[in-house]
C-alpha cells in the first residue's frame, strides 16, 4: 500500500484544496531501507534507514498511470550485484526490509514520498542482487 510522507501529504494538501502549485521532480527514485523510513501515523522520516555505502545508489523508478488509485512499477529495477555488503557494520550480509520512493537521487538528498514495508524482505550478501521485477512495488491511495 504505502506510506504517505508529511512532506507529500501537505503538498496534496496545499494543491488540491489551496491550489498551490506543487512541481514534482520528473524523476523519482527508490532507495533500500533496513528499517521503516518514515512513521506511518506522522509521516515523518527517519532517519539512518537507508543503506549507505559504496556499492550502493538509489535507481530510477518509473510508474504506470493510475485510473484506479494504485500503481506499481512498470520498469524492473536492479540495484545491481553487490561487490561488498551494502553496510559498514562488518556484517556479512545487510537485511533490506523497507523501501522508498524519493523526489532526488543521492542518498540524504531530496524527500521521501512513499514507503512501504517489502512483502518478502531481501537479505544482501557479496554476489547478491537486489532486484524488483515489473509490478512487484506497488503503491495504492485509499
């Protein structure tokens, strides 16, 4: 389903019953996360979530056009073969739990949109691939 960010929920806010203009990035992002990246109930982010490290960027996302209040991603999306484990903690593996939908690229760069809880969490060892087939990452309005 997903979590809204307070920082999307004011801008739907502000647009639909301010009419404020709210420009969107045009790219969007999604990045990994070993934990919930934002509260659900406050859509606050945390922070310290996201992977960190070298071998790891976040990847283009792109999604199909909605007439139903949901949409998934329409393009797979490889995070590409990890060359190391993608966090400095000396661990041999990193467990990715979560994932979000950002307006920028780089990691600490830009906001969260969206997140949600991964429906099969990925653990990623050296060798290991994170990857997301077409329509696995789906995001619904209710």
């Amino acid at each position: 389903m997903g979590d809204k960010s307070r920082y999307l929920r004011n801008a739907v806010i502000n647009t639909v019953l301010l009419g404020q203009t709210f420009t969107g990035s045009g790219s969007i992002w999604v990045g990994l996360h070993t934990s919930a990246p934002i509260n659900s109930s406050t859509g606050v982010p945390y922070t310290g979530t996201e992977i960190d490290n070298a071998n790891y960027a976040r990847q283009q996302i792109y999604f199909t056009t909605s007439s139903t209040g949901e949409s998934s991603n329409s393009n797979e999306i490889s995070f590409g073969v990890a060359s190391a484990t993608f966090e400095n903690t000396g661990s041999s593996a990193t467990l990715i739990t979560h994932y979000a939908i950002h307006d920028q690229e780089g990691i600490y760069s830009g906001n969260i949109l969206y997140a949600d809880t991964l429906t099969t969490s990925q653990t990623i060892a050296t060798g290991n691939e994170a990857r997301f087939a077409i329509g696995t990452l789906t995001l619904t309005e209710t």
